[in-house]
C-alpha cells in the first residue's frame, strides 16, 4: 500500500459514549502493527491529550499522546500565531485551559484579546454576560467548535459549544471565528502533526457537515462510517458524498490488513515542492 495516513474522529467511530465500537480496537492495533501513522481527531475540547489517551486505553485502545488532535489544541496554536502571549477569557473545560497556557496564552478575567469558547459543565449567565460586554468592548470571538449538540452515553442529547457561541453571536451581532473541524486550520494542522502529504492523507469520521465536509475541502480522501450518527440514505442531502462508505472500522479490517476500496491518490493536490519551485525559478 502506497503511503497512507488517517485522521480518525472519535465519537460514533471508536466509542459511543463510553461503550467502545465493536472492531474500533481491532483496526487500530491493525494500524499500530502495520506502523500506519494516525491521529485521532476530535471536536471536544474539554479534555486534554492526556485525558483522551486515558480513556482510550480504559477501552483497550493502547495509544499515546501522540495520537490525539482537539479542536482546543488547533485553536490555542493558532492564538499563539496570531498573537503571540495574548490574553483570553474562556468559557470551556480543562483541555482549552490546558492547551492555552501551553501555547503561552494567559487566561484573565477582564480586557481580554480574544473571548474562547469551548464546551464546559460549569457555564453561568454571569459568564455569558461577562462575554458579551468583552465582545462588544473588541474581543475577538473565538469558537473551538460549531457543533450544535452532542451525543451523550445515554441515548441523549446535550448543547454543544456551537450553541453556547449562538448565543454570544446573537447577544453582539459579532460572528465567531472557529477552529473545529472542518476548520482547514485544524484539518491542515492534524495533516502537518503526521508528516503527510495532502494525497497521502485519509479522513475517517461519522458526520458529514465536519468529519467529510473537512476532509472533502482540504483534498483528502474520506472514509464514512455508518457506526454512528449518519445514516447511509443521509449521504444524497449533501453536495459532497465520501469517497466510501463503511458500517464500521471493523470492516475496513480484513486478516490481519487493512484494506481501502479508495480512489488513487491525485499527488497534484500536493503543495508545491520548495526547492523544485526554487530550482525552476532560479535566475
Ligand atoms: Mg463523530
């Protein structure tokens, strides 16, 4: 197999919930034996590498740091560039805290550059208003994430981070600026943390608007798996379709091997070549 790499979403492909994905441990032990490179990639971003990896392993997925991309490390780097040691309030979990200060972002209370949200379990008005006065006073809006809803383990629904920034975009007029999937930041990002080309990159994922949607715009081919929220009679209401449809991971697992039933990689999607680009721009 021609060199492949996979960016792999995590709810309703590895787990749902808490409950493993029967043959998601399968393919991934598959991709470690086979020294495939891989980076799960997940639009939550309350829970740190380190947290993720943990839970992973509780579920007998055995994976490092390496292998896990947030939508909290995608927007805490790209702060960083933007404005080196600038200053946030956030209104989100541990993994954005986390992934902020590491990027040399200092969390404040008051005169913020930018307001980020994240989802969190500790959400108050007081916060919300908060927000808005920052906003409105020039912060800039930044979402982790425009997910509406998420999936919880028993069988419902809670309100995502997309809501939570609704609600701020409503209250000031502003539009927020995100850095979850399909954000091409956070998709280029996750490609650059494996070292791949953009023809040697595979998005595996279960929902259409951010897993194929990301993966179909940045030229990468796209695996749907049916495992978790997207039904296949889903597919023909959207102007984009993967490049192959999957019930499971486990399918995609045959033998000991992985097999992908994908069309060739099309290397002009590649970015130039600098130094060719030198050489035949040489004077
Ligand atoms: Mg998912």
């Amino acid at each position: 197999m021609e060199k492949t790499g996979f960016l792999i979403d995590m709810d309703g492909v590895i787990y749902r919930g808490n409950q493993l994905i029967s043959g998601a441990d399968v393919f991934v032990q598959t991709l470690l034996k086979h020294n495939l490179p891989f980076v799960f990639l997940t639009n939550n971003s309350q829970r740190s590498r380190l947290d993720v990896t943990t839970k992973l392993r509780r579920m007998g997925i055995d994976v490092e740091e390496k292998h896990v991309f947030t939508c909290a490390m995608s927007t805490a780097r790209f702060l960083a560039k933007q404005k080196p040691n600038g200053t946030a309030y956030v209104i989100g979990g541990s993994g954005l805290l986390n992934a902020l200060h590491k990027n040399g972002i200092a969390v404040v209370d008051s005169q913020p550059d930018f307001v980020v949200v994240g989802e969190g379990r500790t959400i108050t008005l007081e916060m919300l208003e908060a927000a808005v006065q920052m906003i409105l006073d020039g912060a800039k809006l930044i979402a982790t994430n425009l997910d509406p809803n998420c999936p919880t383990s028993d069988g419902g629904t809670r309100p995502g981070c997309g809501a939570t920034v609704s609600y701020l975009e409503t209250a000031t007029g502003v539009s927020a600026f995100s850095l979850g999937k399909p954000s091409p930041l956070m998709m280029r990002a996750a490609r650059k943390e494996l070292g791949l080309s953009t023809s040697q990159t595979v998005m595996i994922g279960d929902t259409m608007s951010t897993d194929i949607l990301g993966g179909v715009e940045m030229g990468y081919r796209t695996i749907l798996v049916l495992s978790g929220g997207t039904k296949e009679e889903d597919i023909k209401r959207f102007a984009y379709a993967p490049d192959c449809v999957v019930e499971s991971l486990h399918a995609l697992c045959h033998n000991g091997d992985i097999r992908l039933s994908l069309p060739a990689p099309d290397p002009t999607d590649d970015s130039v070549n600098l130094n060719e680009w030198r050489m035949m721009h040489a004077t």
